[in-house]
C-alpha cells in the first residue's frame, strides 16, 4: 500500500500539469452541476441561463494549466483573457482556480526582480478595477469591497509563490555553503597529507645523502692510503653497509614519490623520543615507556613510528588532559608493532578536523602498513603495524 502511495506521489510531481488541470476539471464540473456560477464578476449568461456554458471557458483554462510547465507566461496571458471573458459571461467558481495557479506557476519561475514587477501589475490591476468599480457605482463600499476581494484572488498565489520560491533559494543558498565547505575540509585533508609526506622524503633525501656521502669518505680514504688488506677489507665492508642502507632508504623515498611529494620538511625520529616524553609529561600526562631493542629501521618506517607516537600523545593531552597513557614498540615477524592506549584524564572540547588520524593513516599504508584508532573498554587505543623492511 504504501509503495502505491509512493509512486503516485511520484507520478504526480513527474506530470504536475496535467494532474492539476484535471483537479481543477473535476472540482468545476462539480461546481456546475451544483448550479454554483454566477455569483460573481457581470455573469451576464449571453447564451443562456444553463450554468454548463461555462465550460466554454474552464475546458480551454484546464489545458493551459495542463501545458503550463513548458510555457508559463504565455499559459497566464492566455488565462488572463479568459479569465476577463468569464468575468462578464458567466463568473464561474473554476477559472478562479485557474487564474490562481497560473500566477503561482509563473511567479514560481522569476527571478527576485521579475517577482517585483509582478507585484506592481498586481498593485496596477487593483488600481483599474478599484477605478472602474467606482465610475460604474459610485458607492465607496462597493469600491473597497472590490479591491478587497481583487486583492485576495490575485494577491495570494504571488504571494504564496515568492514565499516558497524565496524559501527554495534559501534552501539552494546552504546547500552551496555546505558544498563549499566540503570542498575546503577535503583540500585541507589533501594538504595536510601532501605535507606529511613531503616531509617523510626530506627526511629520506637527507639520510640518504648522509650514507652516500659516508661510503664517499670511506672510499676516499681506502684510496689514498697504501693498500692494506685488512683495513682494505674493513673499509669495503662499511661501503658495502652504507650502500645497502641507501637501497633500503631509496625504496622507502621511491614509494613517497610515486605519490607525488615534493621534500620540504623534516620529520622526527624514534632516537628523539625521549623529547616527546617528555613534552607530554609537561602537559599533564602520566605516560609509561615500554619498548623491546629494536633493530635498525628504515628511516621511512622510522620517522613514521615516531610521528605516529607523537600525534598520538598529542592527542591524548587534547581530549584527555591528565589521563595515563601506555606507549608500547615490539618487533615481532618482520614488523613493528606500535600501540599506544590513553585512559582516564578529563574530557575536553578540544575541536580539531581529524587530520592528525589521517596522517596517521596516511604514513602506516603508504608503507604497506596497517593502522587502527578508536575507543576501547578503557578509553582510545591507537595502534600502527609497520614493516621493518620498506620493499618497492
């Protein structure tokens, strides 16, 4: 049943014009075969006393209404001479109906300013009629009565379309600002992930130069000496280290430029912690330090674990000052493994658009790594699982 309903509510906005004319049909023969005509306007019946003539004039007004939507003006200035001619033949009740909904559909289609000078005919038209009423009375009371009533019929469709046309354009109004607002979170979220990783192959162009730069010296020093097998050797062996260092940090650089970074900045890394630590317990927090040795990392994975340590504790002393916060690094599998759960703390409106997670994210996979965040039966756990070896 209500599926019916819907799609006759459906397909009734779909042909709107012609719904309406035959509305107004029905709702006009009615009127006629209740004899309900000529009570208003001359109704001077030229072709007799049968109230049925007045679909001389409805008929033609109904397929107006029905075309209406392609053709609005010309569909009311049509109405309109049909709307005098039934004045002085027959004053039916229907072409009021008519008249009314073709000034709301073509009020409905103007502009502000056409909607104004719709208006001023309105005013004008009131004007004529309060003039000829009383040229052809003389009576003051019959002279406002008209106006009142030419007023109403006329009045209230323009009246009722500005109304809805205006709220319509209200409605359009927001629904750009809303557009435009979206459009300014996402580039604040492209910028904000463009930084991040301009940031990560800054930090990897400079290790990369510094390790380039050691196998140089070393090199360097190899040849200006007399040959030595062992030293020979030894140093081979720290150009062959730095060498597979730089491959390693190279592959790591190679995935954040596929993405397009541009290096700008440098990023933190996890031998620098301590200073974080420390910045949080400053503000507030009581954090607690649990980590395995770790082998040495790429400093792509590295420089992502120890942002991801800090934008987690910076949140925690954003939305839950004072809170415990548990910092835990394991290596298991060829990964690393980093969680860091707060709790407790007191809940603060500290505002913010997400970016912090994002970035998060965005560092954890562009290592084809994993990352979670989110609240637990304790309070918000953040936990990243990144890979000890950046493949390309």
């Amino acid at each position: 049943m209500e599926d019916r309903l819907a799609q006759a509510v459906a397909f009734a906005r779909g042909h709107i014009g012609p719904v309406s004319a035959a509305s107004i049909l029905l709702l006009s023969v009615l009127m006629l075969a209740l004899d309900i005509t000529g009570f208003w306007g001359l109704a001077v019946h030229p072709l007799g006393p049968s109230p049925w003539w007045g679909l001389l004039t409805i008929v033609p007004g109904c397929l107006l209404v029905a075309v209406r939507p392609r053709w609005p003006f010309a569909t009311l200035v049509l109405g309109a001479v049909l709307f005098v001619v039934d004045l002085v033949s027959f004053g039916t009740v229907g072409q009021l109906f008519i008249i009314n909904d073709l000034i709301y559909n073509a009020t409905s289609r103007l502009s502000p300013r056409g909607r104004r000078r719709m208006i001023a005919l309105l005013i004008a038209l009131t004007a004529v009629t309060l003039t000829i009423v009383g040229s052809a009375t003389g009576d003051a009371r019959s002279v406002v009565l008209a106006g009142l009533v030419a007023f109403a019929l006329l009045g209230t469709p323009i009246w009722w379309a500005t109304n809805v046309r205006q709220a319509q354009e209200l409605a359009e109004l927001h629904e750009q600002r809303a557009d435009d607002a979206a459009r300014l979170a996402a580039l604040r979220e492209h910028e904000a992930v463009r930084e991040e990783r301009e940031r990560m192959a800054r930090d990897l162009h400079d290790v990369i130069a510094g390790h380039l730069s050691a196998v140089a010296l070393r090199s360097e020093a190899a040849l200006a000496r007399e040959p030595h097998e062992e030293k020979d050797r030894a140093a081979l062996a720290a150009v062959r280290e730095a060498s597979v260092r730089s491959l390693d940090e190279m592959r790591s650089m190679i995935l954040l430029l596929r993405s397009g970074a541009e290096p700008v900045a440098a990023a933190p890394r996890l031998e620098g912690v301590a200073d974080l630590l420390t910045q949080a317990t400053a503000s507030g927090l009581q954090v607690t330090w649990d980590a395995e040795p770790l082998p040495a990392l790429p400093a792509a994975v590295d420089q992502a674990a120890a942002r991801i340590v800090q934008e987690s504790l910076v949140n925690a002393a954003k939305h839950a000052a004072g809170g415990e916060v548990d910092v835990r690094l394991r290596s298991r599998g060829g990964e690393l493994a980093i969680e860091v759960a707060s709790r407790g703390g007191r809940a603060t409106d500290a505002g913010g658009a997400g970016l912090g997670l994002l970035t998060m994210r965005e560092r954890a996979e562009a290592l084809g790594g994993r990352f979670s965040a989110g609240p637990d039966d304790h309070g918000w756990t953040v936990r990243a699982d990144l890979p000890a070896v950046v493949r390309a």
